[in-house]
C-alpha cells in the first residue's frame, strides 16, 4: 500500500521537483504547543518551498496513509493526535485512526516507499538516558539504517544519552554528516563535545555522498545541522532544565512513547518557552538545509 500523495507533491514529482518529507508528530498537540506547532508546521513548508521544493507532511489520517496535506487539513495535522511509530503503522490504518501522527521512524517509512530521498526533522529520537535499565531506544535509529533517505536533523533531542545514540548510529551504518560543523549540534545548543566523523561543506557534497552511499547498498544517511547561532540556548543552562524535566517524567512514572512528549512539555515550562522558539528556529532551517539538499539530488539525476 502506497502512501497517497497531494496533489501538490504529485504535480511536484511530474514536474521533476525535488519533494521533502515531514513528520507530524512535532506538530501535533504530543510536539510543540499551540500556537507554535502551527508557526512550526507553515514556518518549515515555506522554508522547503521557497527553496524551490514541495513539502510533503506525512500523516495517517482516516486510516490512510498520506504524503502531503492540502491546506484545509492544516488543523488536522495541528491538533489532537495518537502518536505513530514505524510499527504502528499498519495498526493506524487498519483501524482507521483519525489522525495518527507519523515520527521519524514512520515518516521514513513513507517517505521510502514513496521515494522521497529527503525529509527533514527538529531533532531524532535515539538512546534514552537510562536505556540500561528501561530498554528504551528510539526506532528511530533502527528507521534511520533501514531507509534510503537523507535525513537532516539537529541532532538527536539534547536529553538523550548522546554518545550511546550516536554509537548506536555507528553501529547500524548510518553516516553521520555535520553541517558545516566539526561537532554534533545538541539540539537547542549548537555543540556536544562530541566530534562528527565527516563534516560536509554543502547540498551537492551531501547528495554524491548520498548517492555512493545507496549505490553500494547502504540505507539512511544523517546530516546534522546546529540550530543558528542567534537562536540557540546556552548548554549549561539547559542541562540543569533538562536534569529538572527528566526527575519529573520519573517521578510520573512516564514510560515508553509518553517519555519524549512529557520531558519536551515540561523543557518548555521551566525556560518560559525558549526551547520551544529555539525548536521552531532549528525545524525551520533543517526543512531548508533539506531543500537543498532535494535539489542537489534532483540535479544529479538529471545530470
Ligand atoms: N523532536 C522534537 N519534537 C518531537 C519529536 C522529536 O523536537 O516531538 C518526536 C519525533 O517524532 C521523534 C519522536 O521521532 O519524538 C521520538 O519519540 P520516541 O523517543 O518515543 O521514539
Ligand atoms: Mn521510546
């Protein structure tokens, strides 16, 4: 079963444009609050868009799989959700969910059977900190082997276990690319002190690499873009905020797929909202870095 596309991605695809996907779950009510989840949602498509490209948000809505939304469904996509990671995928459909909201693992999984070579993201899911014990690692990584897409993201969200996730990465053959960077970004920070193993300078770098990379039989390829300089928070200061919002996802006893929604909602509370301008600015500039990159891609084949 093929997602369905908008008409806009299908015009786009018979034009030979390029097409970024999108996830929905960052702007659905389990992402960003409203009113910056619908900031989020039309800040990320412009971006795409004026790069020349067609943004195609991912989504299970009425049990069916889609690529692309056409603007009356805006309100959809920023409202209330049921979250949906690669393996709910076939659950959402077959009973005809409502509104399943895809995250990077599932929207991989669209974009590839589709064949969109490029989707853009905030931050991926990976290795919680505590994973010893809770077992919980993102399908995120495991989407991220398996697809052969290029996804552009800041990082892996900052209160993971960082080094695991990116160890994890390795494992799995996932390139790491930085974005102009030697470091990985941390999300809301623009470093880690945690080096990235090739760092690539611009779209057309990244699309060869990408191209050699599915050539020999690889899957998925990493590019890390830090958030821009003028939007970033302090990393001291986010650590002790993160520190805070991690005791209190404990303290309720949150597990599984609510982890990640309830520590971003309490990040947002303690900092009065700048990781959430922070997120919007990041997702904003990831959606563009990912245009370009379409295009580059788009201009190979062509070539
Ligand atoms: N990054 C954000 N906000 C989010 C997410 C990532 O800034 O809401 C979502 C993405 O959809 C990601 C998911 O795929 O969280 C990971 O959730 P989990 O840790 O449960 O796999
Ligand atoms: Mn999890």
């Amino acid at each position: 079963m093929n997602p369905e596309l908008s008409l806009a991605v299908s015009a786009a695809r018979a034009a030979g444009r390029p097409v970024v996907c999108l996830e929905s779950t960052i702007f659905s009510e389990l992402g960003l609050p409203s009113p910056a989840n619908r900031e989020a949602l039309v800040r990320c498509c412009a971006a795409i868009e004026s790069a020349g490209a067609e943004a195609a948000v991912t989504a299970v809505l009425d049990g069916r799989l889609r690529l692309g939304i056409d603007g009356a469904e805006g309100d959809v996509i920023c409202g209330p959700a049921r979250k949906v990671a690669a393996r709910d995928l076939a659950v959402a459909v077959a009973q005809g969910w409502r509104y399943g909201a895809t995250t990077v693992s599932a929207a991989l999984a669209l974009a590839a059977r589709a064949g969109v070579q490029v989707f853009a993201t905030g931050g991926i899911g990976g290795v919680h900190r505590g994973a010893r014990d809770t077992g919980d690692i993102s399908a995120d990584l495991d989407a991220l082997a398996a697809h052969p897409v290029v996804t552009v993201s800041s990082g892996a969200k900052a209160f993971l276990d960082l080094p695991r996730t990116f160890e994890h990465l390795e494992t799995a053959s996932v390139p790491v690319l930085g974005w102009r960077c030697d470091e990985l970004p941390a999300f809301w920070s623009r470093s880690s002190g945690l080096p990235v193993t090739h760092r690539v300078e611009s779209a057309d770098e990244v699309a060869r690499i990408a191209r050699v990379h599915w050539h020999l039989g690889g899957g998925g390829l990493l590019v890390v873009a830090p958030i821009p300089a003028a939007a970033a928070l302090p990393a001291e200061e986010l650590d002790e905020a993160i520190a805070h919002a991690l005791e209190r996802a404990d303290a309720a006893d949150q597990r599984g797929a609510g982890v990640t929604p309830k520590v971003l909602a309490t990040l947002a509370e303690v900092t009065g909202d700048r990781t959430v301008e922070a997120n919007l600015a990041l997702a904003e500039h990831n959606a563009a870095v990912a245009a370009e990159v379409a295009g580059a891609l788009a201009s190979l084949d062509a070539a």
